[in-house]
C-alpha cells in the first residue's frame, strides 16, 4: 500500500500538470463530482486488488483473470453504453483468451481461491472504470484518473504510519519511474483513447500490455520467452490489429453511406 499510494501521488502531479496543459489553466471546477467519485472508486480497486492478487496468487493467475476484462467491458458496455460488440469483437476476444493461455500457460499455479478472487475482481472493476470514463467522454475523463489516484494515495495513507517509509536510491528511482511513465503519462494516453474508440476495443487493445512485459525483460536482461509464449503473443496482437481493421472499415462505410 506504501508502494501503491506513492505511485499515485506522484502520478497525480503529472496528470495535474497535462491536465494543465491541455485546458491552458491550472484548474476548472468539475462540472459532475459523482462520475469522479463513481469512475475514481473503480480504478482505485483495480490497482489496490492487483496488487494484493500478486501477492496471493501467482502473478500469471492474477494477469491472466485481471485480462479478463475484455470480456466484462464487452458486456458492460452493451448494457449501459449501448455499444454493441461486432462479429470481429467476438472473434477477437476468442483469440486473446487463446493467445493469454498460451502466454501464460506455462506459469499457472494453483495459487489461491482469494487471490484469484482478486484477479478476477481487478478485471471487473477496471472494465467498469472503462464504462464510466466512456459514458463521460465529452466531459473531461482525465480527471476521473486524478481522483482515482488521488483516492489512492489517500487510503495508503495509514499505512505510512504503520510500516514506515524507509527508501533508499533505487526505490526512490523505482518509485519514480512508476508514478511518472508506468501510471502518469500511461493514464493520460489511456484516456485519450477512451474518448476514441469502443469500450470492447480499448479493453482488446490494452490486452496488449501484459505481453510487452517479456519483452522489456527480453531487451533489459536479455531473458528469452519460450516459443510458445512468442506465439501467444502473436496471437493477441493478431486478433487486435484485425479486429481494429474491421471495425475502422465499417466506421467508414456508415460515414460514406450518410454523407451526402
């Protein structure tokens, strides 16, 4: 929670001083309080309970029911938002679940039932997250991720209080990194997506992200993935350019078809 709740302070400086940038003032009074408060909750679980699957669970268990996402976003975003899944978002999320077993197979354990419920609630809260910042994407969705940051950093802490905070350099240097480019500069990116395409879209494309971490690992420590797993990913990357493909296609037919 130390770890967390530092992440997000610093990641709420960074999202103030973009937020600052992109509207030319140092604050605007929100027009709605409760989707910050709604769509801040969200996102706060979702890293809270992530955190905590990690450390009940194996990490692929955790990734792998967090990732489920897609398919809750799906769903979520049909009943509120009225945003229909396509044939290619189906196929699509078909795919992902076939190229994150693969990826992730290997790594499996049998963890623990709560930590898995956890993962599994992660991936639930960050699809509803997704649909609030969606359904007030018109408004300004960026400051639901400083709330959410912001709620963050507030229940951390008492945790300062009963663990301390000692850190040397390298945490310090860690600490940083995660609060400016893992979560700052991410969210903000995040956000301007989201305000773009598709709820059942941002979730495919952001299934993206679990697989990059091998990849990191491959270029800093020279570690290689199995086989296996570099097909996986291939798979996962595969079933999100085309379904992306498809969908930008049929975006603009219905453009040509009612322009004039």
């Amino acid at each position: 929670m130390v770890i967390v709740g530092t992440r997000s302070f610093i990641s709420v400086l960074v999202l103030l001083f973009i937020r600052s940038k992109i509207n030319k003032v140092k604050f605007e009074k929100p027009k709605n309080i409760l989707p910050l408060l709604i769509g801040g909750f969200f996102y706060m679980a979702t890293m809270i309970l992530f955190v905590h699957a990690n450390k009940l669970t194996f990490a692929a268990n955790a990734i792998m029911l967090q990732y489920a996402a897609p398919i809750w976003a799906c769903l979520l975003g049909w009943y509120y938002l009225k945003e229909k899944p396509f044939w290619e978002h189906w196929f699509a999320l078909g795919l992902v679940c076939v190229g994150m077993y693969l990826f992730f197979g290997n790594s499996l354990g049998g963890g623990s039932l709560l930590g898995d419920l956890l993962g599994m609630l992660s991936g639930v809260t960050f699809a509803a997250n997704l649909i609030v910042l969606r359904k007030y994407r018109n408004e300004n969705p960026l400051d639901i991720m400083i709330c959410a940051h912001m709620m963050t950093f507030v229940c951390a802490i008492p945790f300062y209080f009963l663990h301390g905070m000692e850190m040397n350099t390298a945490d310090i240097i860690s600490i940083l990194y995660m609060g400016i480019l893992q979560i700052g500069i991410p969210s903000a990116i995040y956000v301007y997506g989201v305000k773009r395409i598709s709820a059942v879209q941002v979730m495919l494309t952001a299934s993206i992200e679990p697989i990059l971490s091998p990849v990191w690992v491959l270029l800093v420590t020279g570690e290689r993935p199995g086989y296996i797993a570099f097909a996986g990913g291939a798979v996962i990357i595969f079933a999100v350019v085309i379904s992306s493909i498809i969908t930008k296609r049929r975006e603009n037919q219905n453009i040509s078809i009612a322009s004039p």
